[in-house]
C-alpha cells in the first residue's frame, strides 16, 4: 500500500482527499454525444451498515440534485443484503423516483456481494455506457482476485470505480485499494464524523459523471466554501 499508516490523522486525511479529487480529475471524461451521463449507486446493506444507511440514503439525494445543476444525468441505485438478496433500481432521472423506495429499505445480516455489484455494473455498461461507478461499504467476504479481476475489466470498458470505505479495516482496504486503481478510479475511507466530506466527494463524482471535466472545474467555482475548498486541490 502506497500510503503511510504512521501519518497522524489530519494529514492523512488531507492527503486521502488530495489524492481522490486528483484521480476524479484524471478520470477520461463521459463520451461526447452519449446522452445523459449514467452513474451506478451500490451500496452495501448488510448489518454493518445500519448506522449509517440513512444517511447514505440521504446523501445519494443531495449528490443528484448537485450533478442537475450542472448537466443531465442518469442515477442507478444498486444495493444487497441478507441471504443472497440483490436489488437494482430502474434508471432515471428523476430523483423522487429514488428515495421513496430507498427510504423503505433496512438493512439485514449476510455475506457481501461486490462480485455481483461489478457484474451488474458491467452488464448495464454493455447495454448503454456507464460513466461511473460509486461503492459505498465496509468490508469484503469474497475472493480478492476475483474482485480485482472484475475491476479490471471495468477499467479497459473505461467504467471508473470510486470507492468510499466506511471504517478501518486493512484488509479490505488493500483489496478496496487495488480495485479502484485497476477500474482507473479513486479510493477513499469515511467515518460518521465526515459526513460532510463523503457528500462533497459524492457530489464530485455525480458532477464529472454528468458533464465531464469542464462540469467539474466549473463546479468547484460556484460551490459553497468547504466543497470549493476540497476541489480546488485537484488544480
């Protein structure tokens, strides 16, 4: 792993920050004349996650409504829980549409499932291109190889995977890690006291999905001052 574990908390931070917006910015733009931009939502909604699916649910509502501001874009919600359950939302563009069903959602006990995330993810992309990809999760249960095998077939589709990693765990970290790089996407790890820099991040990534670099650097001009703060460290 190419971070240092013996930075402080601060200035790893900073430095998780500086390296994800860099990695959005470096991300290839969605395809000209593609139509709207597309950007698959997953989620993990096993046990783990309970304390924090709400505000996910919430999150995922302001990003979309961020990205309307700036270009047209197409959100797809992907989660899975309990005993082998796997559910995708249509695509749309209509947020309401999303956080109905979304809100009626708990979280239930079982195994992770990212293969079936990146399956889904590479299926939709063959139908009508994916601009990006988002997971949001804690831990992974599942063969490593696979999952960077998968990734990188995400990356030569040129489907960028960000990843937000809620809690410390190293393990999955490593593999988290490894699967961001491979798809040509970014990595970086929240917890519940930096809700506000996972929806600027999120935010980010919706901007790039739905209209490119130029959405992007544009955003970063006209967004309150702590997003316009993050973003200018990818200039």
């Amino acid at each position: 792993m190419a971070r240092d574990l013996r930075k402080s908390g601060n200035d790893r931070v900073s430095s998780d920050v500086a390296e994800f917006l860099d990695k959005v910015k470096n991300t290839p733009a969605p395809l000209q004349g593609s139509g709207k931009g597309r950007l698959l939502f997953a989620l993990d909604a096993t046990a783990s996650r309970q304390p924090t699916w709400d505000q996910a649910c919430h999150i995922q509502r302001e990003m979309f409504n961020e990205a309307a501001e700036v270009g047209s874009l197409s959100l797809q919600i992907a989660f899975f829980r309990g005993f082998g359950e796997f559910k995708a939302t249509p695509w749309t563009d209509n947020s309401e549409a999303l956080t109905g069903p979304m809100s009626r959602v708990s979280c239930l006990g079982g195994h992770t499932q990212i293969e079936r995330i990146l399956a889904h993810a590479l299926k939709q992309h063959a139908a009508k291109p994916v601009n990006a990809v988002v997971y949001v999760g804690d831990c992974i249960e599942e063969d490593a190889d696979t999952l960077c095998h998968l990734a990188g077939k995400m990356g030569l589709q040129k489907i960028p995977l960000f990843i937000f990693q809620e809690r410390i765990e190293p393990t999955a970290e490593n593999v988290f890690r490894q699967m961001a790089r491979l798809s040509g996407g970014a990595y970086h790890r929240f917890d519940t006291n930096s809700a506000h820099m996972l929806k600027s991040l999120l935010n980010a990534v919706a901007v790039y999905a739905a209209g490119g670099r130029k959405a992007l650097a544009n955003y970063s001009k006209s967004n309150n001052k702590q997003a316009a703060a993050l973003l200018t460290q990818i200039k």
